[in-house]
C-alpha cells in the first residue's frame, strides 16, 4: 500500500519554520469527538486553537493539516524526559474516532494499516528513535487518556514503527494482580523516569503505562506483571 496524502489545511500552527533536526517525536492521539466532520473541522478552525499534522480518516485516507515544517498545536502541557512542551519537538497524528467519552470504538484495520505506513515515512524522513513514537497519554497522563488502550502498540512494533516490551506472555500470565514488594515498587518507579514519563499524578502515570504496555487492566495497580514490563521498556 503506498502512501497518499490528501490536504486541507489548517491555519492553527506557528508561522515560523522550524529545523528538520528539531522533529525527534511523533505523537499519536484520538479525535475524541462524536463525529469525524465534526472533528475535522475544529482541527481546522481557528477558535478552537488546535491542531495537528496529519488526520487520518475511518476509511484509511491521510489528510495533511500542517506541514511538518511548521509547529501544530496537538500536544498542549506535556514533557518526555527531559524535554516540555513537545509541540516544537514533535509530529502529531490524529486518528478519527470518539474516544472514551463516546463509546470508544476500536480502530479499525484501514486506520492502523495508514497510521503504519505514514509512520514508517516519517521515521525514514526525520530519523525518529522508535522509543520516541509515543500516546498522548504518555507525555500527558493527568489530562489526556488517547489514543487509549485499543490502540494496537503491539501491532505497530511487529511493524517496526514502535517499541514493545521483550517479556515472554506466559512469564507474564502468573504475575498479573501479584503484589511487589516495597523494592520492586521503587525500581518500577525509577524505571517509568527512566522511560521518560513526566512528573505526574502516581494513579495516572502508573494508568499511562498500563494503557500503553499492558492495556488488558489498567487499575493505576503495580504489580508483578508491570514491573517486569517495566525493566524490558527501560533497557531498550
């Protein structure tokens, strides 16, 4: 499948151009919205004082809303590491669907097939670490939740468009709801820093984290199971 880009523009962005060396992030979100129109529209207008690079449709089709030289408004308060404010630093994708708020759906096959095949552009063309291809909810966990929990990160990292955790599924299996002691509970914590997750919220962060790499219980719960998900994420 080759990539085809549709355009219609949004003029909610920063006039001034900005390196190609400055792009090190790709963010990846959910409309949130009832409708896709809907949706589209406020990603365009003005008033609303949002916007991002690239809208990918229900049916698969990309649509270009700002060129990546310039500085879309997507990611709002947020930080990785050691770097705020990722707007200036980042690529926003937003994929067409409801949300939490609305039902929630899951992506469909033509979203997650055009979402791989933008990312793998983008990656070749700005050099993007595949640690670097991150959620919403990962540079933000006390505001945002998207793209949310059906998102398929796995999926995109068979693909080679992000990361996953090296854990085998049947080591796994045993430790889910299995409590850590006071050492394990610290090192989880040192780890998701580590990782890059911003100062935040405990419930959140730790939330963040399950929705991303271990969405089968999010409970703001650590355990046996995010633990060691979280030793395989730090050592990449």
């Amino acid at each position: 499948m080759r990539l085809k880009i549709s355009k219609n523009y949004s003029i909610n962005f920063n006039p001034k151009k900005r390196p190609k060396k400055n792009i090190k992030f790709i963010i990846i979100h959910y409309t949130g919205m009832r409708s896709e129109p809907e949706a589209l529209a406020r990603l365009c207008k003005i008033q609303s004082e949002v916007s991002s690079h690239y809208f990918i449709k229900k049916n698969g089709q990309i649509v270009e809303l700002v060129p990546n030289t310039y500085v879309a408004w997507h990611s709002g308060k947020s930080s990785w590491g050691k770097i705020k404010s990722l707007n200036k630093n980042s690529i926003g994708i937003e994929i067409s669907n409801p949300g939490h708020n609305f039902g929630y759906p899951k992506f469909n096959k033509e979203q997650i097939k055009s979402t791989i095949i933008l990312l793998k552009f983008l990656i070749k063309k700005y050099q993007i670490n595949l640690k670097n291809i991150l959620g919403h909810s990962d540079i933000a966990p006390d505001r945002k939740k998207d793209p949310g929990e059906k998102f398929p990160w796995k999926i995109l990292a068979k693909n080679k468009v992000s990361i996953w955790h090296k854990t085998k599924n049947s080591s796994l299996a045993s430790s889910r709801k299995v409590n850590c002691n006071k050492y394990e509970i610290e090192v989880f914590k040192k780890n998701l820093t580590k990782i890059g997750y911003p100062k935040s919220k405990e419930i959140m962060k730790i939330k963040a984290f399950q929705m991303r790499f271990r969405p089968e219980l999010i409970n703001g719960k650590i355990d046996k199971e995010c633990f060691e998900i979280s030793k395989s994420i730090a050592k990449m």
